[in-house]
C-alpha cells in the first residue's frame, strides 16, 4: 500500500489518480485544509491532520504501508513571510510527526515534494541540484529543513528518501477530471486564465525591464502529470534499492510571463486584459531547472513539455468548473 499525505490537493490528487492507473493500492491523508473531496479520483481515504501522531499510529497500524508520498504542506511563499509560524508548524512539524511514524512502524520509503525554493537567487542557471541553498522565504526555508530531516534520518535510521524540487507545476488531468484549486490562487497561469475567464479583472506583469528578452521574469514550467511520472519512477528507483537521492524536475527550458500571457491568449483566442506593474522584491530573472539528472537516472521524459499544452489543459479543467471543486 502506498500513503499519500496531502493526496486531496493539486498535485497530490492526480499522483492518486496516476498509481491507481498503474494499479497501485493507494490510501490517502489528508485534513482538507487546502484540499477538496472532489479531487480524490479514488483509493481509500483517511481524513486526519499530519502533525497529530494519533491519527498517524491509526493509519500505520491499519495498513501495510510499503512508500509514503508527502505532499501535505502549506505553500505561499508570500504567506510564508507574514505568518513564518504557520509555515515551521504544517510543514516542519507534520514532516517531523511523520518521519517519527515511519520509524516506529518500521516504514523506510519516502518521495518528498520539494521545490526550486530551496536554492534562492540563482548563481547558475540552468539550477543544478548541487546549486547552493539559500532560500529567501520561510517556505522555502521549511523545505530545505525538510530535507535535512530526510537526510539525517536516513543515516541514523536507515529511510531512504527521494527529494523532488519542483519548479512551477502547471496543467491539469489530460482526461479533464481533476485541476488545479488553489483558494487563494497565486499561480501565473491560473491567474491568467481567470482574467481570460472574467473571474479577475485582469492580470499583472511585475516587471518589465529585467535582463530577458521581453524584459519580464523567466520560469520553468513543469506538466503536473509530468510531475506524476517522475514520482513513479522515483519509487520505482525506491523498490530496486537506490540510496537516497534528490532531483529537480522541470522542463528545463523557461518562459516568460508575457509568453504565458501570449500563450494563454492563442489557447483562448481572444485578448487578456493585462496590467504593467514595477518589479517585485525578491522576484528573480530567471529560474530554469537543470533537470539533466532526472532525465539521466530515472529515465524521466516530460511527456508535455509544451506550454501551450500545459496552459489547454489547465484552461479545459477551469471552463468545466467555474467554481473549481465547489
Ligand atoms: N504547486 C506547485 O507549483 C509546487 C511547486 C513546488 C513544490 N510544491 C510542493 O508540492 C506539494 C503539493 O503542492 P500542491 O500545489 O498540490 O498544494 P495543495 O495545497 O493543493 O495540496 C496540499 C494538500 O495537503 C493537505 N494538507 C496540508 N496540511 C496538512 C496536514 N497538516 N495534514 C493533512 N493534510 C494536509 C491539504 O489539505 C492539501 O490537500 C507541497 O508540498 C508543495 O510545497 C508545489
């Protein structure tokens, strides 16, 4: 049986909904904080909060728990400034709760959700994994803690563990059931769809004097079902006995804000009302995974590397449910 932890949010759901089509056992935690029954495509669910070590003996004890997927976190870098509390509760606390669980009951398999927030202002670009890290938000900061409490318990205890840096995760379901429901949503692509859609009034571009191009920032965009893929492979790494190990998953080729905005308006076919703003503090130029290491050890090949493939089917999700999950 493999746990996914956060198995009702965005990309959580659809890895549920990809492990039961290669016809895993899926059971999934998840306290609904920011997750919604609607996008739980299947598997058996265990409603609970990750940080409550109760409900974590419950579920190892009740089933036979071979890898655990966590994607349970809160993930406004933002947020994660005002509130740093929040961010070292959900997120470094749940982690600590439920790598002490693996180890009572004797689990050793873990694939952690991380992201390119670990790294900060990029030195190098493409990012490599062996990047420096330092993030410049209490999100990120809780990540990179994450993943030294990987690490540690992985040479004390013996877990083995897979970190994946995600760059900007994007798309939706190619089948069109389950999407992206961020409440409040803080994604560019989204957010452009909803101003295509009227459910904003417009869309802004911080910033459009940076050394790029079209002068706006630069990002790295990577299919959610992509995303999905890399994490089967990982535990398909995890079966076969590999050590630890971390990976950016990207696509490796960025692209800018105003390319999403001119994508989006192709896939839409009509004009995005489209506001110019100063830059933001904090916002680098670029940020481009390398995700050479993927592609070379786990035999990762996004399989929609496209934007506008990743924008359609984003955009297919958001005109069948204009109230997201309800
Ligand atoms: N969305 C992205 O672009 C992106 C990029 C990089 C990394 N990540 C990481 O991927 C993971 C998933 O992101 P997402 O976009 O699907 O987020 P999400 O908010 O949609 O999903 C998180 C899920 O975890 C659940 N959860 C949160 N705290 C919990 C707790 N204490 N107990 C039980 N369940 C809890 C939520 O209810 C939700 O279902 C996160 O760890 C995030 O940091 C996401």
């Amino acid at each position: 049986m493999l746990l996914i932890v956060g198995g009702a949010g965005y990309i959580g759901s659809h890895m549920v909904k990809y492990l039961l089509q290669k016809g895993e056992r899926v059971v999934v935690l998840d306290n609904f904080a920011t997750g919604h029954r609607g996008a739980l495509a299947g598997g058996v669910l265990e409603q609970g909060d990750l940080r409550d070590p109760e409900t974590l003996n419950r579920v190892f004890r009740a089933y036979d728990i071979e890898c655990v997927f966590h994607f349970a976190a809160f993930i406004f870098a933002g947020e994660s400034m005002r509130d740093p509390a929040k961010y070292y509760d959900n997120n470094v606390l749940g982690c600590l709760r439920l790598m002490e669980a693996m180890r009572q009951h004797g689990v050793s398999q873990i694939i952690f959700s991380s992201t390119a927030a670990v790294y900060g202002e990029p030195v190098e670009v493409p990012i490599p994994e062996t990047h420096p890290q330092n993030p410049t938000n209490t999100y990120g900061e809780t990540k990179r803690v994450m993943e030294g409490m990987l690490r540690w318990y992985g040479q004390a205890y013996g877990v083995r563990s897979m970190a994946l840096r995600y760059f900007n995760a994007a798309g939706a379901d190619p089948d069109g059931e389950l999407g992206e429901d961020h409440r409040p949503e803080e994604h560019l692509i989204p957010l452009t769809l909803f101003a295509a859609l009227g459910r904003r009034e417009s869309i802004s571009v911080f910033g459009t004097d940076y050394d790029t191009p079209d002068g706006s920032c630069i990002r790295d965009y990577v299919h959610v079902w992509d995303l999905c893929e890399a994490h089967y492979l990982a535990l398909q790494r995890l079966r076969a006995g590999a050590p630890s190990d971390v990976y950016n998953l990207g696509n490796g080729q960025g692209y800018s804000v105003l390319e999403v905005i001119r994508t989006a308006e192709q896939v839409v076919g009509k004009p995005i009302p489209t506001v110019y703003a100063p830059r933001r503090s904090g916002d680098p130029a670029r940020l481009v995974a390398s995700s050479e290491k993927a592609q070379r050890e786990l035999g990762w090949r996004p399989r929609y590397p496209q934007l506008e493939t990743m924008i359609e089917h984003a955009y297919q999700w958001f005109v069948k449910h204009p109230n997201g999950y309800e």
